[in-house]
C-alpha cells in the first residue's frame, strides 16, 4: 500500500489547484474553513481518476494529503450523514434523500451531543456551525407520555436556497477549537419545531400512522453510526502521533549538542539514550495504533454490510465476540480497571 499511496501523492501535485492558497497554519479559522470548502470542490473533479472509489484506505489518505489533520467542512457529511442514511433510512426514505445527500445537493451533519441532558439544544457537531442544511438528529421518541428513548429523525436546519436557518431553528457555529479547525462545529436549539413522522429513520423501527411503535430487533443496534466513527479514531490518533514524532526524530538526528566520549565533537541528540527513551517508544505505538485502526475500520465496515441484511442479532453478537477478546483478559490501564469495568458490571453490560 506505500507505492499506491506514493503514486495518489504524486497524482495529487499535478494538480495545481489542489494546492494551499497560502501555508496553512497562517490562516484564520473562517480561511481554513473556506479553503477546504475550495479543495473538496476541485477535488470533487477528479476523485475518480485519483483513487479506487470502494477502496477506503485510499480515499482516507486522499483526504489527508489534500485536507491535512485539521478536518474540513464536509468530514461529517460523509463520515457520519451518508452512512446514517444507508444504515438507518429505509428504503422508500434512502430513494428520497440518499440520492441527494451523495451528490451534494444537501449537505448534513449528525447531531447527538448535547449541551445537556433531555434539553432541545444541541452542542459541538461537526458541519453544523456553517456548512448543513439538513441534519441527523438524535432525540428522544415520545408517544402518548411513553418514552421509548433515544431514535435518529431528519430534520431540515436551513432553507436550502438562502441558507438561512428555518423558523424554529437556531443554529450557529461555536468558534475556534484546539485542533480540526478546518471544521465547523456548532450549536443547534429547537424552538417549537415540526418534524414529520416519516422523517424518523424507520429501517430498524418504525412508527405507524396510528400512534403504534415497532421497536427495533436490538436496542444497541442504533449504535452503528457513531461506531464507524469510533472506528476510526485509534488510526487518526496515531497519525497525530506520526505527525509530531517526524519533527522530533528529525531534528534529534540533525541536531548535534554535547559531548560524550569524544570530546572533539558534539555528537545528535538522538544518540543520547534519554532522547531514544522518549521518542522509539512513542514511534511503536503509533504503528500499533495505525494498523488497530485499519484493522477496526475493516471489522466495521464487515458489521455494516452484515447489518444491512437486517441481521437483529449481529450486535450482541459482536458484542459478545468482543468482551471475549484477549485484550479484555489483560489490564491494559488502571483507570479501565478502576472506573470503567466496574461501571459496565454495574450496568450489565
């Protein structure tokens, strides 16, 4: 896979417009925003001639040699609306907004995060503070005073012509952040808001026209939109580890202060042993981190395939499979064993 991902670099800097407007760390947020706005639309012109389309991990290292690290207007559109839409919409609402949402007419994000607990304001979605104008929205379902909890609806934010958020919505962005700032995250208040009853995402449940509820074959089965994303995270943070572990082994390899047994000339940080201790470590975990993370976004992207067989039980299947996992048998952190085990023994999980 290195020579297919030198091949995509290369392919990428022939194409002039693809390049930074100006060096990017001296841009202002709304800049970086705006910039990857421009790059995903060139881009856009030439996906298919620069990647296998089905292939993941090339389009991953696409993003990221265009994008870089800092996130972009659309990685929730993609990342998290599009694959709601495919695992959760049933088939008369995928041919209603699937369509649509892959040809960009309408650009969503996926609101769940709240500012708090059973209150109409969402907080921190990607793509909501300047780019969406439909949204995923994760709310509880209230039939006749039954709650029959958490369930995905979507819901139209901004009038797709102005881009002005429709009556009853307040939505905005929440600013500058410590890192992905090419990203727009935001807030999102319902104010009296109207959302239809065939807008509820119904593969898996559904609500009749009577009122009456169909629950889903499991209640862990609506997890499968943020699983993908938390499937990618092992990856992304050993590509951060990457990131800053080639300026440090660099520059302590070129980099010469001191004297050890020769006394005539100094010789690189990297030879002293203290330097090694705090940089190889940190290098082998960042490789443990990238091929987990390749290794949990191919088991998810398996578990979506199966889960679009409408397989109820592939859940608690792979739930069970996981608690099984070696990995679980060995205390890898004591705050795991300390906080996190005897809360899902609590829960019973």
């Amino acid at each position: 896979f290195a020579a297919r991902r030198r091949e995509i670099t290369e392919s990428i800097s022939r194409i002039h417009e693809l390049a930074d407007s100006k060096p990017f760390p001296f841009m202002t947020r709304d800049e970086k925003i705006s910039e990857s706005c421009r790059k995903l639309s060139v881009l856009s012109e030439h996906w298919n001639q620069l990647i296998d389309t089905n292939n993941e991990e090339e389009a991953l290292h696409l993003y990221r040699e265009v994008l870089g690290l800092e996130g972009h207007a659309f990685s929730l559109h993609e990342t998290m609306f599009i694959p709601s839409l495919v695992t959760q919409a049933n088939d008369e609402q995928q041919e209603k907004w699937l369509g649509r949402a892959k040809r960009r007419e309408i650009i969503g994000c996926y609101a769940q995060t709240e500012m708090g607990h059973e209150t109409a304001l969402k907080w921190w979605p990607g793509a909501l503070g300047k780019s969406s104008n439909w949204a995923i929205v994760v709310a509880d379902l209230v039939i006749k005073d039954t709650h029959y909890g958490a369930h995905p609806f979507m819901v139209q934010i901004r009038d797709e012509t102005t881009h002005e958020p429709l009556p009853g919505i307040t939505v905005g962005d929440i600013g500058p952040k410590m890192a992905f700032n090419g990203a727009d995250n935001g807030l999102l208040g319902f104010n009296q808001y109207k959302i239809l009853r065939n807008h509820m995402l119904m593969r898996h449940s559904r609500v009749e026209t009577d009122g009456s509820y169909a629950k889903p074959p499991h209640a862990k089965i609506g997890y499968s939109s943020m699983v993908k994303v938390r499937s990618r995270m092992a990856m992304d943070q050993g590509l951060f580890m990457v990131s800053a572990l080639v300026i440090a082994v660099r520059y302590s390899a070129v980099r010469r202060q001191g004297f050890l047994e020769d006394k005539s000339h100094e010789v690189k940080v990297l030879d002293y042993q203290t330097q090694q201790h705090r940089l190889f470590p940190s290098i082998a975990r960042a490789y443990a981190f990238i091929f987990c993370g390749f290794e949990t976004i191919q088991l998810q992207t398996l578990f979506i395939q199966v889960l679009g067989r409408r397989d109820g039980h592939v859940y608690p299947n792979l739930f069970e499979w996981a608690k099984a996992s070696p990995l679980n048998q060995t205390h890898v952190l004591p705050s795991v064993n300390q906080y996190l085990k005897p809360m899902m023994e609590k829960a019973k999980l």
